[in-house]
C-alpha cells in the first residue's frame, strides 16, 4: 500500500496533478466548489490540470471519504466540500436557495432527533452529507 505524503492511501502513481488539485481542495476546504470552479481556480494559479484529471481525482476523494458530494439542482449538478477527515461537515445539513443557488450550512437538532431514531429503530444510519433541503434564502425570500 502506498500513501501520499498527507497519510492517504494513493495509487502507484502519485501525480503532480494529483498534488495540485489536494492542494487546492485543502486551501478551499471550506467552499462548496464545482468542477468548473476547481478548473478555473487551478488554471488561475498558473498550474496544468485538465477537467478529465479533476473528475477522476474526485471520484477517488469520495471513495476514500475525504470530498464530500453535494447534490445540487438538475439543471447545476454537484459542488464538493473537502474533508479532511475531520467529519464536520458531516455534524451539519445543506440549504441550497432555488433562486440564486447559494449553498447554507445548518444544523438541526430536529434532524438530528431523526437520524437517532432512525439508527435505533431501524438500524438505519443517514448519511448526513447527502440531507440537502432547497428553498428560497432571505436575499430571495
């Protein structure tokens, strides 16, 4: 097994490509930030990473449980928070406004009361990253 140079279990190629996107996920590791941002933000820092690196590059951060995927829209997709092991984001929920797609975090003890008698009366457990409620924001009201 090969890690990387932050303990995480990598491929046997550890790419500089590889680096930069961590890189700038751990620098933004409190935004929620689409595909499209990760580009851009990269390709403004002057460094080389196409959007087919990006995609797989998260696609192996969410299996090892250190991008969290947040549904958007139909019409919008994903946007991706880092997780740096820490579980967080996972302490709260996600409120996404309808109108002009701006992403709120929440917490809730009501929610919190649901997932408990989930997992005690059904030995359910809700993965809080994917509880996503949309609305309207005050801005939109």
């Amino acid at each position: 097994m090969i890690f990387d140079k932050w303990g995480y279990k990598m491929s046997k190629r550890n790419t500089k490509q590889k680096e930069i996107i961590i890189n700038y996920l751990k620098s933004h590791k409190n935004i929620h930030l689409t595909v499209e941002e990760m580009f851009e933000g990269i390709k403004t820092n002057d460094e080389s990473v196409g959007q087919t690196t990006i995609y797989r590059m998260i696609n192996y951060l969410i299996k090892n449980e250190l991008l969290i995927k947040i549904p958007l829209d139909n019409k919008q997709g994903y946007c991706y928070q880092y997780n740096e092991k820490d579980e967080t984001c996972n302490n709260h929920y996600h409120l996404i406004c309808e109108s002009c797609g701006k992403l709120i975090h929440f917490e809730s003890k009501e929610v919190d009361k649901i997932k408990h008698d989930a997992l005690k009366e059904e030995s359910f457990n809700i993965n809080s990253s994917k509880i996503v409620f949309y609305g309207k924001c005050k801005k939109c009201g």
